[in-house]
C-alpha cells in the first residue's frame, strides 16, 4: 500500500517556540493532504485540508495564523505550529489519498507535541 | 451537518466474534470505510463499502445498508492483537473523511 512519513515522531519543546511537522506521500503524489489532531482516547479532530500550490482550508475554530500550512510540492506538506503553548500538546496526524481513492486515507505516524 | 455514532467501548473474548456498529448521517454520501488504531499508533485502512451488503478480508468483514445509513464492522477469530480503536469513517466525494469517535475494543482471555 501507498506510505506516508511522517517527521518527527515526538518532540518536546518550551512554551513560545515554534514547532515544523512534515509530512511525505513517499510513493504517491498527493494533491489534497490532510492534518488531523488527536487526544488521548478521542477521535481524529480535522485540522485543515492542505491543497498542493494553494491556500490550506481550515476547520472551523482552528487557528490558521497559529498553525501554519504549506503544500509546496505534490509529495510534502508542513504544519508549523508557531508560538506553542502546553494547551497545544496533542497527537498530530497528518494524511493523504491518492488521486481519485476517496475513500481510502493513508496516514503517517503522528507527532507526539509535548509543550513545557 | 454530518455525523457518525459508534459504541465507544466493546469487550469481547480471545477467539470469539464482534461486531462494532456505525450509524451516519452524511450528505452526498459515496461510501463508509473502517479504520484499526493502535494506541500511539496511527489510524490503517480496514476497508471501504460503496455498495450494500457485505465486503470479505480475511478475519475482517464489513457490511452496509445504505436505506438504513448503516453499517458494520465484524471481526471474527479475536486475537489479543486486534485490540485497538476502530473508526468508522464517512466518504463524500472530494471532501474529507468524516470520522466516528470510535469504537475501543478489548480483546479478553
């Protein structure tokens, strides 16, 4: 199946620095890639939809000047979250589709933020 | 709106079957997909329903009803290592997946 990767694992920051997430369709190219957050037990919480060469569409109530997405290429998407605090530790998944499967994600990892 | 419900925990037994329910109510709905989660782990795709009736992988079947908006997730043969999350997860065209709050299954001895 198609592979997507996810970087970093986890990482630990202080509270107001900024933070970059990446996200790599290794064997696809992915126009529409996805960023979702998820807390411990909870569902996957969609973020945005990042659009390769145009603006990401936030969710309602996510801060687009907080986090940040950039689609640069068919295979890399990036979430920077800026200035993060501890209320922004959370699990981050970041997902894409191959053109035309609808209905089939194929997730990274996930990032483990841990703000202090 | 669009929205899925799921039981948020199921038990069963080593050995035994379970089936995990999911309901939506989803506009321009294409299809319901299953998702396994591991703790720490990211969501993988189980499988994909367009069509009622029910679709066959291994120890994994899904079934839809899409008069009833409805659809499941059965798992037979339960091993301890099928214990994860499963979501169920809504397919509308080009729009992102709507997910369920997902179903945590405990696999017993």
């Amino acid at each position: 199946g198609a592979v997507v990767s996810q970087h970093p694992s986890w990482v630990i920051c202080k509270s107001g620095t900024s933070v970059k997430i990446e996200c790599r369709s290794l064997d696809f190219q992915a126009t529409t890639m996805f960023w979702y957050r998820q807390f411990p037990k909870q569902s996957l919480m969609l973020m945005a939809t990042s659009n390769e060469g145009s603006k990401a569409t936030y969710e309602q109530g996510v801060e687009k000047d907080k986090f940040l997405i950039n689609h640069a290429s068919l295979t890399l998407s990036t979430l920077t979250v800026t200035s993060a605090h501890p209320e922004d530790s959370s699990f981050y998944i970041c997902s894409a589709r191959p053109h035309g499967a609808y209905e089939k994600l194929f997730f990274g990892s996930g990032t483990q933020l841990s703000v202090l | 709106g669009q929205s899925l419900e799921q039981p948020s925990e199921v038990t069963a037994v080593e050995g035994a079957i379970v089936q995990i329910n999911c309901t939506y109510q989803t506009s321009g709905f294409y299809g319901l997909s299953w998702y396994q989660q591991h703790d720490g782990g990211a969501p993988t795709f189980l499988s994909y329903n367009a069509l009622d009736g029910l679709e066959e992988t291994g120890r994994f079947s899904s079934f839809l009803s899409r008069s009833d908006s409805y659809g499941y997730l059965l798992l037979q043969e339960l091993q301890m290592k099928d214990s994860a999350s499963y979501f169920c997860a809504a397919a509308s065209g080009n729009t992102p997946l709507v997910f369920g709050k997902g179903t945590r299954l405990s696999v017993i001895a």
